[in-house]
C-alpha cells in the first residue's frame, strides 16, 4: 500500500526528516508517535502528498502502486483526490456549508455528478449516525459531529488510504472514544487504511501497528 524509502526533508539548514524507511499493509491502521519535533506531521504530510522530500537526494514513495516521485504538481493534485483522505486536528470544515454540502466537495473536484454525489453523501452521513444533521452548518454541531462529517468527507472518494493527524485531539474524552472506535469499524467494513499521527495513548495502543518518531527517524 505505502512504501517509503531514504525519505529526507529539510527546511533551511534544520534537517527535519533523516532518511525515513516504512512500509504500511492495505487495511492496516499504523500509529505514529513521538515527542513533539520528531517530524511526525512532516512525515504525514508527505507521505499525504501535501509536501515534498528533498529531491536532491534519492528516495522511494509508493501509495497503492503508484510511484509519486515523478510526477507534476497537477498530477499529484489529481492523485491526492482520488487516493488520499485527510483528517485533522481541527476539523477545517467550511463553515457556510451544510454537513452534506461539506462532505461532497472533494467529489465535485474530482467532477463526479451532483446526484450521485449527494446520495453517496447521505449514505455516509447515515453510517456515521448524522443523518439527521446533513442540513445543519458546522456552527450547529458538536465537535464530534463535526469530526465525523469530516470523516466522511475524507471517504467521499473511496480513497486507497486516509491520513489523520492528532485526530481527536480537539475533542472531549468520550468523542474521542467514539472517533477511535470508528476508525476500526472503517477498517472493518471498508477495508480502509488509516496512518495516524497521535498523541492519544490509548489511540496508538488500539492500532495495529506503532511507529515511534524521534530526531527525524523511525527508532
């Protein structure tokens, strides 16, 4: 599913990422952790193709067969829609969107129909117990809703791999609870995979695998 070989990153003279090795399973759910400026969201974020690793030094990125390294920024950006979702921290709806409305905005990039669309949308915000709120603005939901249309909107596009960065760390203990056990009932119905970034002890000891980050390595 993803393999990433001799990934570096720097930015200016500070080497953030020093030759990072992995290799993560189709249908895995991996954990990565470590202290704070480990390069954990570095990583994150370029193994989601949202940034680069240096390309003056050899290096291997694999997502789901597909070799990332030579392709253009538009290439990459139509790859990331069709293959990558993200999760994050805050859940960076759009707030004059609904529910639904925010759910179906990768597809509508990626110019799928409107109906087709609208309905996969419904169909994920019942799943995930909102269908009851598809019509209401981020403002009128809890934090946890608001996650979970996130999360849908991440699976919108039937993605080869969702990447999650500190996930629940906006969120009460309870929804946090909610949010992690969803991410396995994802992997369970779905098959999906999932790469989180974490903090939450108890997260990464419910995932499948850990990878421990630190000084810009996996130890």
């Amino acid at each position: 599913m993803i393999v990433g070989k001799n990934i570096h990153k720097y930015y200016g003279d500070v080497e953030i990422l020093k030759g990072v090795n992995l290799h993560i399973k189709k249908g895995e759910i991996v954990a990565i952790v470590g202290p704070s400026g480990a390069g954990k969201t570095t990583l994150l974020q370029i193994l989601g193709t949202l940034d680069k690793p240096q390309k003056d030094i050899n290096y291997e990125l694999n997502i789901n067969s597909n070799s990332i390294k030579n392709l253009s920024d538009k290439e990459i950006s139509s790859f990331r829609n069709q293959h990558i979702g993200f999760i994050f921290q805050f859940h960076q709806l759009l707030p004059e969107f609904t529910a639904l409305e925010n759910v179906c905005i990768p597809a509508y990039i990626g110019r799928k129909g409107k109906n087709e669309t609208e309905a996969k949308a419904k169909k994920l915000l019942d799943f995930l117990g909102l269908s009851h709120r598809i019509d209401h603005k981020p403002n009128q939901l809890s934090g946890g809703e608001q996650q979970r249309v996130a999360v849908a909107r991440a699976l919108i596009n039937d993605p080869s791999v969702i990447f999650a960065d500190e996930p629940s760390g906006n969120l009460d203990s309870t929804a946090a609870k909610n949010l992690h056990e969803l991410f396995f009932k994802l992997r369970d119905e779905f098959g999906q995979t999932f790469v989180l970034v974490t903090h939450n002890k108890e997260l990464a000891e419910m995932a499948d695998r850990t990878l421990v980050m630190k000084d810009g390595v996996i130890v």
